[in-house]
C-alpha cells in the first residue's frame, strides 16, 4: 500500500495532536482565519460584552454582578459546556427562562450581526484589511499606537472589575483598581 501526500498529512496532524482536520485552500484560511479573529474570536466578542456589560451598568447593576452575568458566566461556565456538549445540549439542559429568552432572541442577533460580519469578510477579501495591516506594521509609532488602544481598553470598567476580582480571589491589595 502506497500512502499518499494527503495520507501523511493527516496522520502527521493527528499525531501531533490536532483535533480537527479539514480539507481547506490558503486563501480560505487567510479569509477564515482573519473573519474569525475580527469577528466571534475577539472584535465582536469584545464588543458584545461591554455593550452588555454598560446596559447592565446603566440600568443600575453593580459593577460585579454586571461581570458576572457578561463575563464570567459565559467563560467558565457556558462555553466550556458549549464545547464539551454542543448549543443544543445547553439549551436542552438550561432553565425555561433561558431557552425562551435566548431562543427569541437569538434570530434577532443574528439578523443584526450577519450583515456586520459580511461587511468583516468582505474587508478581508478584498485586502483592505490586509492593506490595513500592512499599514499598520510599517508605522513606526506602531507599538505606541497599540500600547495606547490597549490601555484603554484595559482602563474599561468592565476589565478594571476583572481585576478587581482577580486581586479579591488571590487575596492581594487593591491598589488602582
């Protein structure tokens, strides 16, 4: 038996402990891969917890509970399960009110983030955010320009009660937070 280029790809994949194997093109990735990191792995991400986090902080939540319900219950709790068992194993094994309101809800996120994220792959396959990148390397103010958008964020409310949170659990000083 003859193994093929494919045959020892696979198997050198597996053998080195990759999950999940598929046939895909470099272009493919390179637009997957940019979509993704824009979008549900951390632009969106990022923008969809402070949106719900400063609703929650307008309507008069505290701070901790605003991270709570935002943050910490979809990290530690949810999307573990989400991906040990799947969406559907989640909704089948949460309570009433959070299968009604999430599946209510859940068409009219989806109606507002698909042309959004359209607008994201479209960027990426035409090269504009290729040229973006590019851009960005080339500026020799680049890490200054960096350091500065994640020192904002970092000064978020939202991250500045990650922290805060952090130094309760670890039993260390407060100090800034």
């Amino acid at each position: 038996m003859s193994l093929t280029v494919k045959d020892i790809a696979i198997a050198t994949a597996f053998a080195i402990g990759s999950g999940h194997l598929f046939e895909t093109t470099f272009e493919k990735e390179v637009h997957s891969d940019l979509t993704g990191e824009r979008c549900v792995l951390m632009g969106l991400i990022q923008g969809a917890f402070k949106a719900q986090y400063d609703i929650l902080i307008e309507r008069g939540h505290s701070s901790l509970e605003a991270y709570n319900e935002t943050v910490e219950e979809a990290l530690v709790s949810l999307y573990p399960l989400i991906n040990e068992q799947g969406m559907d194993w989640l909704y089948k094994n949460c309570s009433t009110t959070a299968q009604v309101g999430a599946l209510k809800w859940a068409p009219e996120f989806e109606k507002v983030l698909k042309p959004v994220i359209k607008k994201c792959y479209d960027s990426v396959s035409n090269g504009k955010e290729v040229k973006d990148v590019i851009e960005s390397n080339t500026d020799k103010n680049y890490r200054k320009k960096l350091d500065d958008m994640l020192n904002k964020m970092s000064k978020q409310e939202l991250w500045r009660t990650k922290k805060y949170i952090d130094a309760m659990q670890n039993n260390k000083t407060l100090n800034g937070i």
